[in-house]
C-alpha cells in the first residue's frame, strides 16, 4: 500500500487549482464547476479539490495492489470499528474503491491500482513536485488513530517525538502522520509533495521568492525522517510542505523507531525553532457526514 491522494474542500476552488499548479507545477487534468483533479504527470491525480464554503479535510486516499487486498484491509478497518460510507468509486481514475471513516473522523479511500497516463517527458522533468508523499494530521483521538492505523491497516512506526508518531505504508518513512493534542476537534495541519533532490529544492524556493512569497518554515531538515524541508501557507489555510531526501527504510526487521525526545532540536537538525504561528495554519478533518460522497 502508498498513499495516493489528497482531498480537500477549499472556499476558492480557482486559487487553491492556481496555487497547486504555480507552486508545484502539477497539471489540472479534469475540472468542473465543483471540482479540480490534480496530479504530478504520471497517476489520474494526486490531489482533489472540492469547492464548498468553508475548508476541510474531505480524505485520504490510498492505493494497493489487488481486490483482494483492497476487500482484506476492509474487512479488518470494520472489524476494527470503521464505517463503511461507499464500496464504489466517488471519483474518476479508480476502477475499484471502499471510502471509510475511522478514528478522529478521518476518512480514509482504499482503492486498487488508479488509471495512469502514458509516459511523457513532462513526468520527469520541468515539474518541481515529484509525487504527493503524506498528510499530517493533529487530533485529540490519536492515540485511537495510530492504533488504527497500525493495526488494521498495517502501517508501521517509524518514529516518535513527544505527542507525535510518523507511520508508514511502504519504504517511505512516513505517509502518515499523527499528533495528539487536547484540541477541540482535528486538523489536518499540512499536506507534502516530494521535489526532485536538492536542486530542486533550491529551484522552487527561487520560484516562490520570484512570486514575492515568502515560506513560513524552512529551508531546514527534519530528524524524524531527515527529510529537508519548506513549509508554504496555501489558500485555504494549510501548509504545504514541500520536501525532499525522505528516509526509505527497506528492511522491517531490523528497523528500530528513534525516541526524538532525547535529540536536541530534533525537528530542525539544521536550527531555528518552528515560528510561533506555526500551529496556527490547518483545516478541519471533516466528519463524515460533511464529506463528500
């Protein structure tokens, strides 16, 4: 399983399709008046944006491998408590499809391998974003999430750094990631696409300081996952994290999740500290009966 989209409800359809396209240079493949299907060049799309009135976190999506395995992880998310809301595809690109609402609202779309485009040039170069890597999400029922998560989907902990968990679905150090905080309700705090190496790291800040941008936090890189990162405020309220050299861990086995609470600056190796508005940008994980469906 690897994660494979993110869908989210945005007050200004035309500035959040215009912010993903100039920041990250993904490609509008299909749109209407309600909806804007975006991707990286090589899947049907990696993000879906959903006018409404106000934003939110619609769901998440995730890709396996065969039926059997889509009906597998099904079963055992509703055995493990999951409401099933569809066991048919809600959007274009996907042949087969269950969408489920687990802990802390989150809702989560299991489907079997989505529809991809016939090679081109433009999939490798002349885009700076790579592919969409994972979600971040804050909620007062995380501990319920990652056990979820962990259990019934068959994630696995990568790390911990005090009231936060980064889990993984494949060699990728984390495609989810889970805070636990006495807030009133959840958040999805930002969303990450990958960029192509360092170089292009350096050529989509020059791009966002061209545009008279600025980022809130970075560049810097992370211990949980060393990742180098960027976080850039999007229209609807979120960051968009924009990083690159993830950890791949390959060998399960072997691996031992580290306690960053005992590594100083352990969220930035390279320093400062996050900003202190930091915490403030997110948008609300929706309940499932404000998804949409």
């Amino acid at each position: 399983m690897h994660i494979g989209h993110v869908a989210m409800q945005v007050p200004d359809l035309g500035a959040s399709s215009e912010h993903a396209q100039r920041a990250l240079g993904l490609a509008e493949v299909e749109s209407g008046p309600d909806v804007a299907y975006l991707s990286t060049g090589l899947k049907h799309h990696e993000m879906q944006l959903i006018a409404a009135d106000a934003p939110g976190l619609d769901h998440v999506g995730f890709e396996v491998q065969t039926e059997a395995e889509l009906e597998r992880l099904r079963d055992a998310a509703v055995a493990a408590g999951a409401r099933v809301l569809s066991e048919e595809p809600l959007e274009p690109g996907l042949a087969s499809a269950v969408r489920l609402v687990g802990p802390a609202d989150l809702v989560f779309e299991l489907y079997t391998p989505m529809e991809v485009a016939p090679p081109a040039i433009d999939q490798q170069i002349g885009r700076h974003a790579k592919r969409f890597g994972h979600v971040t999400v804050v909620t007062p029922d995380g501990a319920e999430l990652v056990k979820f998560a962990t259990e019934a989907l068959g994630f696995r902990v990568s790390d911990a750094f005090g009231d936060f968990t980064w889990m993984r679905c494949d060699p990728n150090h984390h495609s989810l990631a889970v805070g636990t905080l006495p807030i009133p309700a959840g958040v999805m705090h930002h969303y990450a696409f990958e960029l192509n190496g360092w170089g292009g790291m350096m050529a989509y800040l020059d791009d966002v300081a061209l545009r008279g941008e600025n980022v809130n936090y970075g560049p810097g890189r992370h211990g949980p996952g060393y990742n180098i990162f960027t976080y850039l405020p999007d229209p609807a309220g979120a960051l968009l994290e924009a990083y690159t050299d993830l950890q791949m861990i390959y060998d399960d086995a072997t691996y031992e999740p580290m306690d960053w609470d005992k590594v100083p600056g352990a969220l930035n190796l390279w320093g400062p500290d996050m900003p202190s508005n930091f915490g403030d940008f997110g948008i609300p994980i929706l309940a499932a009966e404000g998804a949409s469906s």
